[in-house]
C-alpha cells in the first residue's frame, strides 16, 4: 500500500504507528500497584522509577531532534525505531526490584524519543499551515490512542497473568509501529533544511535560547509538562485507591482501574483533537490559554474528591485527562511557527530537555508527597495539589506570548 505525503491516509498511518510506539510510556503505570506491592517499593521509589523513563525520554529527545535536522526526519524515524522495539523486551525479561526497573525503564525511554520529534517534523514538512493544528492534534490524540489501547490491554491481559506477561503483551506493540513506519514513509521525501552558510550545528542551540517567542512557548511547555506527566503516571494508582476505599480487595481493584483510566486515556483523544481544531480557528495561544487554567483548576481538585462515588469520579478524571491534553499539539504548533524551519529540530530538543525534565520531578514530588501522608486519603489531596501548584506558571507564559504575537 502507497501512502502520499501530506494525505488524509498518510496522517492516518503516521498517527497509527505513533500510536503503537507511544503505547509503551504508560506501560509501567499499568502494572504499578502490582509491582510496587512485588518488589516493597515506596511510592516515591514508584515515582522515582517512572521519573527515570521520562528522563531517558527527554535524553532521547534532545538527541533525536539534532538527528533529523542533520538527516532529515524520515530517516530518524525509522532508524530509531529498532532501538525502540528492542528495549521493552529487554525491562520484561530483566526488571526485578527497584534498581534493576530504574536502569531498564531509563533505558527504554532513552530509546523511545524517535516515534515522537520527527512525527512533528514529518507534519510540519508536509501538511498545509492551514491543517497544521489538527494534524498536530490527530497525532497527539494517536499518543493518547495508544496509552489508552495498552492499558486496556494490559487490564485484559492481568485476568490471565501476572504483570511480567502483561508487559510482555505490551512490548509487542512497539515491533507493530515500526514495521508500519518502514510501509507509510517509503514515498515520503526525506527532507533536511539547510542552515545559514558557515553556522556550525551548535550554533542553533543560542539561537533557540534567544528567540524570546520560542522560548516563551517551551516555558509553556514545561510547565504543562509537568501536570501532564504526573497525572498519567499516578492515575492508575489513585482510581486503584480509590476503588479500595469502596471496599474493593488490591487485585480487583488494580485491574478494574486500569479500565477505568483506559477510559480517561480515550478522553485524552477527544481533547487532543477538539484542542487542534481551536487552535485553527480560535488562535494558538487562546486555545491553550484556555485549556491550560481549566486543567489547572482540576489538579487542584480531584485530589480531594478520592472519596466520591466511582462513576462520578472517573467523571472527573476523564474531564481531566480532557483539558490536560487539549492545549498540548498546540503547544507543539506554537513552537514550530515561532522557530526558523532549519532550527525546528533543535527547539524540539530545548524543548523536550526542558518540558521532560519537569515531566521526570513532578512523578517523584507526588510519590514523595503521598509518602507523607501512608494510606490516608489527605495524602492524595496533598499529592495532586503539587501538579497543580507546578503548572500554575504555564498559564503567565502563554498570556506574554499571546501579547508579543499580538
């Protein structure tokens, strides 16, 4: 099958493939409650283990993004993609106690940036301005796919085998994304965008740090990140919580609620694609403006609505999952329109070293926070109020850079 670039069937495969290789960064929440009570984790140790994903991704990340300015996006794509399907294997096989997940998580993530920077650029490079924002939302929504697709498969496949089986159904779908790469990207240009004459590749990175807008939108960014980040790493633990507190026994509740946050994963979809339709019609800037005090206002707030009934609260978490991801393919669009097309790789980088690594501290301040309070449902208020309380910058951010683009 031929796919032509910048086509509706093209945007498709390519969110298809994002959306399998994306699925392997909840893999870990998946299973959390149960690997946590396996090896006697602590919930900062949890955290502490999913924080070292996020910082081999956002590693992944900045390396990634000087890969395809100097090779072209295509290439990086797929060539990254062998080292993406290979290492999950490797966390399934090996990971047994606290260390042994905190190298092999890190791991994976070091190996896991290609499917996202240059899916970015392959967007920019071949769909219209005027489609931009929703094909940046399309891709967005296929991450959100795929997180929801791996925990609902992973709570399917909890009812037959214990976590170590699970994650092993869950490695298989990074091999899908990759074959499917290699078929959607053969007719698709591999283009590199020259940089002024004589400007080393270095030199990108100071003129990344003096773009004011660019720099404004990563600011954004990283503060969205680190709401983001920490609500998908923590969300299967607090529905598992929260349905305990209903009086529900841990192996019942840990596979009812990875359903139950596959379900606010599918919100996730919703969001991201109502997100890139504002940004094409409403301005980049209002739409995350917007979505960004909406979410804001709800990490300050399901914290302490543990108690709820189940349905109501699940409610909640898929509005959300909703407003958490609406601003997010903006955010990327933003960036792009506001760095030279020779440069946007490297943006991508700052970007992804900058947002990533707030995504890496905020998992750990939760788990750190919920330490304070053991087994109290006050802990989980206390815990969902640090998102809330590092996001509240995001929305400044974005009101100077609303004011310089206007």
């Amino acid at each position: 099958m031929r796919f032509v670039p910048g086509s509706a069937g093209w945007l498709a495969a390519l969110c298809a493939s994002r959306s399998l290789g994306a699925s392997w960064f909840v893999a870990y929440s998946a299973v959390l409650p149960l690997t946590q009570a396996a090896w006697g984790l602590s919930g900062k140790e949890a955290g502490m283990i999913q924080a070292a994903f996020h910082l081999g991704y956002l590693v992944s990340l900045f390396i990634v993004g000087f890969i395809a300015d100097h090779f072209g996006a295509k290439r990086a794509y797929i060539l990254t993609g062998v080292a993406a399907w290979t290492t999950p294997f490797l966390f399934v096989l090996f990971a047994d106690g606290f260390w042994s997940a905190l190298w092999l998580h890190a791991l994976t993530g070091l190996c896991a940036g290609g499917s996202y920077t240059p899916a970015l650029a392959l967007i920019n490079d071949n769909v219209a301005t005027v489609r931009r924002g929703r094909a940046m939302g399309y891709l967005i929504a296929a991450s959100s796919a795929g997180y929801a697709v791996c925990l609902g498969v992973a709570g399917v496949a909890l009812r037959f085998t214990d976590w170590r089986g699970a994650l092993g159904v869950l490695a298989v779908m990074p091999v899908l994304s990759w074959l499917l790469g290699i078929q959607l990207l053969r007719d698709t240009p591999n283009r590199v965008h020259p940089r002024p004459a004589g400007e080393p590749a270095l030199a990108a990175l100071s003129a990344v740090f003096g773009n004011r807008k660019g720099m404004l939108s990563i600011a954004a960014y990283s503060f969205h990140n680190w709401e983001l980040l920490g609500l998908w790493a923590w969300m299967p633990a607090f529905l598992t919580a929260a349905l305990m507190l209903h009086g529900v026994d841990s192996a019942a509740a840990a596979a009812t609620a990875l359903g139950l946050s596959a379900l606010t994963f599918a919100a996730n979809i919703a969001g991201s694609i109502v997100g890139g339709q504002m940004a094409d019609r409403w301005g980049r800037t209002q739409t995350i403006l917007t979505w960004s005090c909406i979410s804001l206002a709800l990490s300050f707030a399901i914290g302490w609505l543990i108690a709820l009934p189940v349905a109501l609260l699940v409610t909640v978490a898929c509005l959300y999952n909703f407003a958490g991801i609406a601003d997010s393919s903006t955010h990327s669009t933003l960036l792009a329109e506001s760095i030279p097309p020779y440069h946007l790789g490297v943006a991508y980088s700052v970007r992804s070293a900058i947002g990533f690594g707030a995504g890496v501290v905020s998992p750990v301040v939760f788990g750190w926070a919920l330490d304070l309070f053991p087994g109290t449902s006050f802990g989980w208020g206390v815990a969902w109020t640090t998102l809330g309380l590092g996001a509240m910058l995001g929305p400044l951010a974005t009101w100077k850079l609303h004011r310089l683009r206007n």
